[in-house]
C-alpha cells in the first residue's frame, strides 16, 4: 500500500495487492486493481485471469467467458483455461461450446480424470450414452472415485440394460450412501 499512495499506477504493486485481495476473499477490491491494471496495460495476461476466475466465482459467466477467451491468443496450450470456459459455458447451458471447450482440455491434458467426468455429464445430458458411458469408465480408471460420478455411470448401465455391469457401480454407491432408497429398490 506504501508503494501505491507514493505511485499509485505501479504494475507490480497494483498487481501483488491485488492476487492478496483476491486470496484473502477480498475479491470486489481484487476487481479494482485488475481493472486498473488493464486501463493502463489492456492486455496483462495475469490481470485478465484473474478477472475471469473473480466473474466465474461472481457468476458473471459471459464476463468470465470473455475474460478466458480472450486468453487463448497468448496461451492457448493450457488446459485450466479451457477447462474455465467449458464450466462457464455449461453455467449458461450452451452444452456445445462447453463440449468443445472440454473436449480441447481432455487433447491438453488426458490425465485429468475429472475433465473426463464433466464430459460424461455433457454427453448424458445430449443423450449420447455411449460417449457418455465412456468418459466416466475412463475418469474412474484415471482414479476419480467420486460418489456421483459412480451413481451415473451405474444409472446410465442401468438404463442402458447393461444390468451386470450396472451393480457393480451401483453396490459401490451403496456402500457410501446407505440411506438411498431409490438406487436400493
């Protein structure tokens, strides 16, 4: 704070208070000095992502969207940020775009199991059971043991008439969620 009063545009300082406002849950005064930041020096990569993640946690989808995107210019091997879109995306239900975002993230990082999970989510709300099917068997051998993502792929087996394979996911589910009457009868 000492270096602003003395230089109040200062990149770095304008920029390090700002990640210690953002990371002490300060995130509408984090939001100003990123915005600063950008008046002075529009194309800050640092500043522009964090913006995104303070709209995606705001739930300004559409700003957050706009913030990552603009993103790919420089950076557009990295996974998070399409990993960001593909959430903001599924936010504003457009499934194609959050497909397409996942699906550049999975090609980025293949050994992401959660990426995978939200795919087979994508996939099972398109009615595609087969893609979906296969991106949860390939979150759970990637070591997502997630007790949602076990319920749906026993669920969608299920549905599928796969019944053999669809106990096995749906006893595993049971044994961490007793009290389910549905999945029980």
């Amino acid at each position: 704070q000492q270096i602003l009063w003395l230089y109040p545009n200062n990149y770095l300082a304008l920029f390090q208070q700002g990640l210690c406002f953002y990371k002490l849950e300060y995130v509408d005064d984090a939001e100003l000095n990123f915005n600063k930041i950008l008046q002075n020096n529009p194309g800050d990569y640092n500043s522009t992502y964090y913006l995104g993640l303070i709209y995606y946690e705001k739930e300004f989808f559409i700003d957050a969207i706009e913030s990552f995107t603009s993103l790919l210019s420089e950076d557009s091997k990295n996974y998070k940020i399409y990993n960001f879109l593909g959430q903001a995306y599924y936010k504003i239900d457009n499934l194609k775009r959050s497909l397409s975002a996942y699906k550049r993230s999975v090609k980025l990082n293949p050994y992401d199991a959660d990426i995978y999970y939200k795919l087979g989510i994508i996939y099972e709300e398109i009615l595609d059971p087969n893609q979906a099917i296969k991106n949860y068997n390939q979150a759970i051998s990637l070591d997502n043991n997630e007790i949602d993502l076990i319920y749906r792929l026993g669920m969608i087996l299920y549905s599928e008439g796969d019944l053999k394979k669809s106990l096995e996911y749906l006893r595993r589910y049971i044994i961490s969620n007793s009290d389910d009457l549905a999945v029980l009868s």
